[in-house]
C-alpha cells in the first residue's frame, strides 16, 4: 500500500502501522515527532494501535532546537 508523508509517497505492506513507518523511514527514536493522519493529531498513546490505510496522508512532524 502507498501512504503520502510529508507529500512523498511511501510504500508499506498492507496493515502496516506507526511503527513499521517509522522503521521504513530509518527514524529509531520517536522523541520530538508528532505525528497527523488525514489532518488528526495521533496522540502517541494510540500509535501502536493505529493501522494506516492506503493512500492516507501522514504529516511528521519533528521538533527542532533553535535560537
């Protein structure tokens, strides 16, 4: 299945979740990421139950340290 993230098609099995996107997208460490699904804020307490659909559109999201 194809998920839109940050406006960039990316190819993941079907059923595949936060998880698996995260790993398809080497980030190891989800501190400082939030992340949108169809334009709804996915708390992090729900991201090891959510299942992505085809064709969903993802907005990561990380923050940054600046000055």
């Amino acid at each position: 299945m194809n998920v839109i993230v940050n406006n960039k098609t990316v190819e993941l099995p079907d059923a595949a979740g936060i998880n698996a996107l995260l790993a398809q997208l080497n980030i190891t460490s989800p501190q400082g990421i939030a992340i949108a699904i169809n334009e709804q804020v996915l708390p992090k307490s729900e991201w090891e139950s959510c299942t992505l659909k085809n064709n969903d559109a993802v907005l990561l999201i990380r923050a940054t340290q600046g000055g």
